[in-house]
C-alpha cells in the first residue's frame, strides 16, 4: 500500500470536534459503528501473572475475562463495548497462542450478540516484539513473526487491529533524559514516522486480506514514556513543558498509520489522538478519568472531549468488592459513555465537552495544548508541511510552544523552572535547519556516536 | 470553543507553582560551590553539564601540580554533590543530573588517564531490569543517581536472565544490588534472584523497585528492600557504607 501524507485537515474548525462523531466512522466487529454518533467504552485487561504458564490457562483467563465483561455489560443494560486485548509476549511470540485466544474471546461475544443483540467488537494489539536484549531489531525474524501474530488474530476474530511500536526509541531514551529536544524530533518525528510507514503499511495489507478493521498505533513508548517520567506535579524528573513538546511531534508520526492505510480507531493511550483526529477525522480512542486504575493523570476529565471509545488502560484481572476488576472497571466506564450519549441526545455534547475541557485546560501544560482548540492548532502547524516528515514535527513543537507562551499570558500557570525549559526548547529548535537532509545526517552522525543501541540499519537508512 | 471560560483557581491548584523555591539553581549552586580557585571552576563545569569545561579545569589543576587521583574526591565528587544535593531539595530536575553525571564520568576518565593510580570508589553496585522485562528508564535513572553519587555502578541492563544476576554478584561482590521490574508478571524474579542469593550464601542487600513492584510484594523475601524513587537507590548504598544491614533498610525504607 502506498502513503499519502496528510496536507489538509478533516475538519473545518475546531469546534466541530466533539466526542462520538468522527468525519469517518468506522464499522468493526458485530454491529458497532465507532465514531458514527455514540461513544462505546472500550475495556482492556491483563490476566493474573500465574494464568501466563500455559496456552491453556492463558486461554481460559481469557475467556473468564471476556465473560465476565459481557455479562456485566447486560445486566446493567449499556448497548455496547469493545474489548481490547493487549498482548502478553508469549501471545505475539508464538503467533497461534494469540490467534487461540482472539478465537474464544469473540466465540463469547458472538454469543452475547446473538442472544441479546449487544453491539461489540475485538481489537488485539500484539506486542511490539521487535526487539533484542540490547537492542531495537525492527526489520528480520521477529518482524516476520510479529506479522504472523496479527495474520492470526485477524483471521481468527479479532476486528480490529492495533501495535504500540517502538521505532526511534533507543534514541529517544537516551535524549528525554538530557533535556535534548532536537533528538526528540529525530527519535520520534524522523526515525518513529519512518518505521510507521514501514509496518503500518504491512498491517493494512494483512487487514484488507482479513477484511478486518487496520485501526492504528500510539506512541506510548515514547511521548508516554515522557509523560510517565514527568510524573505529578511535583516530580522532578522532567519538566512538563518538555513532556508536551514531545507529545505534539508524536502527533505527526502517529498520523503516519493513517497515512499508510489504517482508518482508526486510534489506539487509547495515544494522548495525541485530538491533535490525529483534527487532521485525519478518524475515530480515536482515549482514556483518563477511568483508567486510573493503570496510572494517574494530570487532564483526565479533558481528554474525553472528542473521544470516539473510550478506555481504562488496562487492569489487572482479580476480585474487587464489586465484582471482578474487569467488571467495575467497564461498568464506570460503560457510565461514562452513557452521560456522553445523553448529552449527545440532548443537543448538550458541546456544552459537556467543553466542561470536560475547562476542568483541566490550566491543570497542566500538557492538558492546555492537548485542549482541542488548541490541539487543532498544532493539526493545523503539520498538514502546513504535511509532506516533509521533519518539518511538519517541527512546526508541531514550536506550535505548543507558541501555544503554552500564550497560556502563561494569560491563565496557565508555570513554574519558573518550566518556562526556563520551555525558552532553551525553543532557542535549541530555533537554531535547527529547514532542510530535512541536513538535520538526518546530523542527527545520523551525532547519535550513531552518542548511542552505542543506535542501528541505522533498522530505518533501512 | 463555546463562550464558557473560568477562573481556574477555584478548581484546581498548581502546587508546583506555589510551591516553587524563590532562589534560582545557579544562585542556590554558588553557595555550595567550593571556595578554592582551582576546584571551583571544575564544580562549576560539572554543574553546567560541561565536559569540555571539566577537563580544562582538570588539566588546569593537575599543571598546578595537585594529584589526578586526589582531584576525583576533591573536585569532581564535591561538584557532583552540589548537583545531587540540589536535586534532592528539588530545586533542579533529573536531565540536570544525567548531564551533569555525564560530565564527571568524563572528568574521572581523564583523571584515570592521567596516573598509574587506581581511584577507589565508595562502593560498587549491581543494576539490572528483571528477566523478561525490557523497562529500563528507570534503572538507567537508579544507575546514573548511583554514579552521580560517587558509586561503581555496574550495569546489567535489562531483560536479565536470574543465573547472569548471581554470576554477577559472585564476580563483582557488591555492597548492594538493585532490580528494575514494570510488570506484574516479571517482578516474580526477583524472588528467585533472593533464593539463589541465599543458597549461594550471597546476603547481599537487594533493593528492588519499579511500577509494577510494591512493598508487600518486596517484604516476601529476605534480601529484599523497596525503593520507591530513584533518589532512593544512592540513600540506600550510604546506609549500608555506614554499616546498616538488611533490616535496618528495611525500617528506614519501607514506608507503607
Ligand atoms: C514507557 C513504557 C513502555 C516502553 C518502555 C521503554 C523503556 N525503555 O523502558 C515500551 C514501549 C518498550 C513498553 C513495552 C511494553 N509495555 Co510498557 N509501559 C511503559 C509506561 C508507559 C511507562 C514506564 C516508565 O518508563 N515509567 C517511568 C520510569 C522512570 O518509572 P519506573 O521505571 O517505575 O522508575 C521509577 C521508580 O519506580 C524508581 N525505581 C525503578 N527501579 C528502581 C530500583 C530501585 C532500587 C529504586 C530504589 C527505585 C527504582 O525510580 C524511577 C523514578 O523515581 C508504563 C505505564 C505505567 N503506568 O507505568 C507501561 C507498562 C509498564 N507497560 C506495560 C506493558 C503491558 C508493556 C508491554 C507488554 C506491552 C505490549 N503488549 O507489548 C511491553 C513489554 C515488553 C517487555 N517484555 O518488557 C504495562 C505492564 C502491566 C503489567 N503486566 O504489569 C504498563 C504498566 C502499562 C499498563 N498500564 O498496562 N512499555
């Protein structure tokens, strides 16, 4: 499949985005349309560690999991859901385990669906496998059996399907740790979108083989990574101001599965996904509020504001007071969505969306560029040079920079410590070349040196 | 957006900002730089995060006749201390540190370089993430906190299979040894790491820590001491400098 990059945005303004409608809905799995006017919460789990020993008990956790959530979903009476199953590295590495498990998942749902008509849908993420003990290996055996895995899970039930893929990480680690926002860009903006066009192009094939759902990808592994390091508000391992910076370049390179065939939704832990989905109009998934149980959030309320499915991260699957996790978790979830729907039905979604945002625009400087008005800003920085994958992540930085400078202006609070980052992040773009050639063979040279795990070969560069 | 806007202050509070320190880093740095003109531009450098700096300093010092081996304690640690003391009182930020860290690794090369003399450090430390577990940002960050602090980090990296674990002890008889794990599915080797540690006779402190990892789980088996942060790492090795044992970690650390 070819790449067409993105030079124009989905929608006219910003305030047309609005949770539950994409400008593309999506239809997945037993009767769900995502992003065709309804938000559907969509459910992630992890099986007990001891259930990892075998196929069979994988398998078996799996399917008391699945059963578990269905049954919840009816007896509280909410209309659908989405399941999402992110895998545990024996599922991807031996590539039948997981294609077994998708299998007897969607055998319960299928149930579920036949008796009571409850509309749900599949996604598996295999794992990014890709990888050596040392170091990144993105193309060669493990991207053949990574392929493999999601020719499994597609042929064997699942309905859409996703990867949280790990290209310029290696670079990316060695330079969030050093206040090096340049080799951000080159980690994610250059090498990241790289390896997207690379495998996004792959799952899209095997999709459209399966006639199964390409949704699409976060960068989890490193704008999530920022974010995590970053931390509340009074740690002191990265300035938040940074961790925004490196959430909108991630935008353009999560844009990239997009770009190479996948149609949404995007993947739940992608925080970028307001700024994607201004551009591409496909449908995302997001998560907060609710999926605090996997970690804490400083825009939990906010990122609802146009979210299509709506997630809890994951959640390890064992007894609470009010049932299994898995149950309390979807159920809150599943609430959540029905007040979104209500609003919806009400012609009040503006007016909650809004609330969503406001509760959290000014906690936190990665909330207020994440804002939708302003997310649609960065959307508008990237297609400006949709078709130069260096300078669109480079407009998308100075953007939430220009965009966080107006915050302090007006309502947004920073330390004097994350304005100190946010002026040398800017000088050090500032000082960076337009032309992508010369900034790649830079950055080639500068981290080939710098870091010993940096194999240029795993760009086919 | 809709005309709805608010006053966020009556929401939400930015403790962060209210909290903040009224000194700058580089006025709170001045006062601890130390005051000999040959050391203090070497401290300086290191708290800027300048190798090339670091060595013209260095060089400086050694041409002025003092000793490359005595230079690493008197210079390069005193200024690596300004950077941790500082970040412990959180009025700078990690990268600082890791920049920082960097630049007195370079300055302890050059210094090594320059004499037959072997420097001793303070202690020396076994780093690893657990089998199966490729997380490592957070040994990465334990490993250079360690180092900024004058300790012989050696590290094993990540996804590190149990025999490799005790192989290491065994050669490298640390005063401590720490594991990394992010998931709930890895931390278990951890366990395993102890009950070889015990067979082999090895008591060696084990202090473990990580997203997935928690105190009950850690208080399971013997060896084990919880960190919860970073900072935590280097508090530990210089308790155990100073002759505290496994449960006296064990009091001061866990703190749930
Ligand atoms: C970044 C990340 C990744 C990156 C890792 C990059 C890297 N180089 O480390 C990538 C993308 C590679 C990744 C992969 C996977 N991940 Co991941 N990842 C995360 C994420 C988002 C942040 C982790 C992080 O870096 N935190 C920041 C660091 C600094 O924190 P830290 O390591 O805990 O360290 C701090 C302290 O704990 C302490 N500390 C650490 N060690 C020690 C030691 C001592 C002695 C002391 C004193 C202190 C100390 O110091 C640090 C700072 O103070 C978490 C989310 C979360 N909620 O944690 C998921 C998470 C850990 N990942 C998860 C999963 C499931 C995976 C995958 C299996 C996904 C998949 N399907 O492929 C793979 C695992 C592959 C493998 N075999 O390991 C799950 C684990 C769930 C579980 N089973 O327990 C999490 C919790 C996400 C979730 N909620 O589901 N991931």
């Amino acid at each position: 499949m070819a790449i067409n990059r993105y030079t124009k945005m989905a929608y006219g303004s910003a305030d047309e985005m609005i949770f539950g409608k994409s400008k593309f809905p999506v239809k997945a799995g037993l009767g769900l349309e995502i992003g065709g006017g309804y938000t559907t919460p969509e459910v992630n789990y992890a099986p007990r560690p001891e259930a990892g020993a075998s196929k069979e008990k994988l398998v078996k956790e799996y399917q008391r999991i699945t059963t578990d959530i269905m049954n919840r979903m009816v007896q509280v009476g909410f209309p659908a859901v989405v399941l999402e199953t992110e895998h545990v590295e024996q599922m991807t590495n031996n590539p039948t385990w997981g294609g077994e498990v998708a299998h007897a998942q969607k055998t319960i749902m299928e149930e579920f669906h036949d008796e009571y008509g409850i509309k749900c849908a599949l996604r598996h993420t295999p794992g990014d496998i890709r990888e050596d003990r040392d170091f990144l290996e993105l193309r060669g055996d493990k991207f053949n059996t990574l392929m493999e895995s999601f020719e499994e899970v597609a042929s064997n039930g699942a309905d859409l399907l996703s990867i949280e893929t790990m290209g310029g990480k290696e670079v990316f680690d060695y330079s969030i740790l050093r206040n090096d926002v340049p080799g951000m860009l080159y980690a994610i903006g250059c090498l990241g979108t790289m390896d997207m066009d690379f495998i996004w192009q792959e799952i899209a094939s095997v999709a459209k083989k399966n006639n199964v759902v390409a949704a699409g990808d976060t960068d989890c592994s490193e704008a999530n990574t920022a974010m995590f390091i970053a931390g509340g508000l009074l740690d002191k391992n990265l300035a938040h101001t940074l961790a925004i910076i490196a959430r909108a370049i991630s935008a353009p390179r999560s844009l990239a599965a997009y770009e190479a065939g996948a149609v949404g939704p995007g993947k739940d832990c992608g925080y970028e996904n307001t700024i994607v989905k201004s551009i591409a109009g496909v449908p995302i998934a997001q998560e907060g509020k609710s999926s605090t149980c996997a970690h804490s959030d400083v825009m939990g309320n906010l990122v609802m504001q146009c979210c299509d499915l709506w997630s809890n991260e994951s959640v390890e699957y064992h007894a609470e007071f009010g049932g299994t996790s898995v149950q309390c978790w979807s159920e809150s979830l599943a609430y959540d969505c029905a007040l979104m729907n209500t609003a919806t039905a009400t012609g009040k979604a503006k007016d909650l969306r809004d609330l969503f945002t406001l509760s959290d625009k000014y906690r936190d400087p990665q909330g207020y560029v994440l804002a939708y008005d302003n997310a649609y800003r960065v959307g508008e920085a990237i297609v400006k040079d949709g078709n130069d994958i260096y300078l669109r992540a480079k407009n998308a930085a100075l953007k939430s920079i220009e965009i966080m400078e107006e915050g302090v202006a007006g309502k947004l609070e920073l330390t004097r410590f994350e304005k100190g980052a946010l002026a040398d992040a800017k000088a050090a773009l500032g000082a960076l070349t337009d032309d992508q050639d010369t900034f790649m063979s830079d950055c080639m040279s500068k981290y080939k040196e710098e870091v010993k795990v940096f194999l240029p070969e795993n760009y086919g560069l | 957006m809709t005309s709805l806007d608010i006053d966020p202050s009556e929401i939400l509070v930015r403790y962060n900002v209210k909290m903040e320190k009224a000194m700058t880093p580089e006025d709170a740095a001045a006062e601890l730089y130390p005051k000999d003109e040959l050391y203090r531009p070497i401290a300086e450098a290191i708290f800027e995060g300048e190798e090339d700096d670091v060595i013209e300093g260095l060089e400086k010092a050694i041409d002025a006749g003092k000793n490359p081996i005595a230079l690493i304690d008197d210079a390069l640690m005193v200024g690596m201390k300004v950077v941790t003391d500082l970040y412990d009182q959180g009025v700078i930020f990690l990268p600082n540190v890791m920049m920082s860290a960097d630049a007195m690794l370079d300055g302890i090369d050059f210094c090594k370089e320059q004499s037959d003399e072997a420097p001793v450090s303070k202690g020396k430390v076994v780093c690893h993430v657990a089998e199966g577990d490729v997380h490592d940002i957070g040994k990465t960050i334990v490993a250079a906190l360690l180092r900024a602090n004058g300790y012989e980090v050696v590290d094993l990296g990540r996804d590190v299979p149990v025999d490799e674990v005790i192989e290491a002890v065994k050669a490298e008889k640390p005063i401590m040894l720490t594991g990394t794990a992010l998931m709930t599915t890895t931390m278990y080797a951890f366990k395993a790491v102890n009950d070889r540690l015990l067979e082999a006779g090895l008591k060696v402190p084990f202090a473990c820590g990580g997203g997935a990892v928690n105190q009950d789980f850690v208080t399971t088996y013997e060896l084990g001491v919880y960190g919860e942060e970073a900072a935590d790492a280097p508090k530990m090795a210089d308790k155990i400098v100073a002759g505290a044992g496994i449960s006296a970690l064990k009091e001061e650390f866990h703190k749930h």
